[in-house]
C-alpha cells in the first residue's frame, strides 16, 4: 500500500512566522504535489515537483516555497504566515500510473 | 469561471435509492477524467476512472460526454457508506499528470 504522510494533522502558528509542513512517501514516487483546500474552491495547486531538487509553480505559489532534497520527501514552507493562509494543505505522489494520486491525511493549519 | 464545475449538492439519498450528478469542464485539451472520493475530514482517494465509452465499477457508473465536456457519476442501490463529497478532477493536458478538480459534490444517504 502506498503511504502518504504528513507531518502534522493540525497546526496553530501566530501572523509572521515561518511554517514548515513536511510530506514523505514511501513507493518511491517521482512526482509530488502540494496542495490547500478551502470550501467552495476545491483543491488549489501551489507546487508540484517532478524529481529531486526540481519544482514547478502551481496556480497559487504566492507567500509559499518548496524544497525536494530526497525523493521521498517534500516540504511545503510559508516563508511569513498570514491569516488568509488559514486552510486544510494535502500533499500527493503519483506513481507509475501518473494521473492517481495518493493523498496524505492533510494538515489543518491555522494562522492567528 | 472555474474549470471544473459540479453541483455542491447536498443530495440527500434515502438508502437503496439511486442518485446521479454531473461536473462539467472546460479544458478541451483534457484527455484523462476521473471520479474522487472525499469523506468528512479525510484525504480524497481515487474512486474510478472515467473512459468514453462509459464503465461501471460495482455500483457505480460513470460517463463522458466529450462534445458537451460533461462527466456524470450514478451511485445504484446506495449505502448509507457511500455519504461522502465525490470530487470530479481532469487532466490538464499537460505532461506533467497534474490534475485539476472540482470543488465537490456533497452525497448524504440516509435511513
């Protein structure tokens, strides 16, 4: 069974400051994606990344960067947390069948 | 206007009952639709691809229309285990497998 895991299920961080959430998988995956999900909106792209030390901008990167230093890990970092970054964030893999992603269990982050 | 579009719902479904919901999207260049299943406060999970001659996985169906760029879902003879926020997701056309989904449409089946 592929296993998406992240590091927290639920975070309180405080306007300002940096947020690191952090995504392993274990099937050896080559792409890894990371997303918030906000109601009404559905799944929004922030970053994706297709191999080591590769990323690519999603559709709302703004306030977010990334960084892929193993393939099995992504990390999703808020440089300066801002309230309206207050949003449920999954993180994917896609295997060899590239269009089934596997979903980690979400961090419910909350920013005051 | 959102690129993948579905009915919020909800669809309130007595049990054993049949119920059916479409999205719709815009991307012309999409080659790859699918059907995701979200439960309450968990990750969504692939529930079936969607091929254009239509397929059935148990109780469920589901259908492509190209030429209107719809995709339907029909859940026959429902549990109440099927209650859950069914997700329509495409592929961007790109090489990448990136996918874009819908915002989801809320099923409620109920006693």
């Amino acid at each position: 069974d592929v296993k998406v895991t992240q590091s927290s299920r639920y975070l309180v961080k405080r306007t300002g400051e940096k947020v690191f959430l952090e995504c392993v998988q274990d099937m050896d995956h080559e792409n890894m994606f990371w997303y918030r999900q906000d109601p009404g909106l559905g799944l929004r792209l922030i970053y994706f990344s297709y191999d080591v030390k590769m990323k690519e901008k999603g559709d709302i990167p703004e306030g977010y960067s990334v960084s892929r230093e193993k393939k099995e890990r992504f990390s999703l970092i808020l440089e300066s947390a801002s309230t309206n970054q207050t949003s449920m964030y999954l993180c994917a893999s896609t295997g060899p069948v590239p269009y089934e992603q596997y979903f980690g269990p979400g961090t419910r982050l909350t920013v005051t | 206007r959102k690129e993948v579009e579905q009915d919020p719902g909800p669809f309130n479904v007595p049990e054993g009952a049949t119920v059916a919901f479409n999205c719709t999207y815009s991307n012309s260049a999409s080659q790859s639709f699918f059907w995701y299943r979200q439960d309450c406060r968990k990750e969504p999970k692939l529930l079936m691809s969607v091929y254009s001659s239509g397929n059935e996985d148990g109780r469920f169906t589901a259908q492509l229309n190209r030429a209107s760029q719809y995709i339907s879902l029909l859940i026959r003879d429902s549990k109440l285990s099927d209650s859950a926020t069914y997700l329509c997701v495409v592929n961007r056309g790109d090489s990448w497998g990136k996918l874009q989904f819908g915002a989801g449409t809320q099923v409620v089946v109920t006693p």
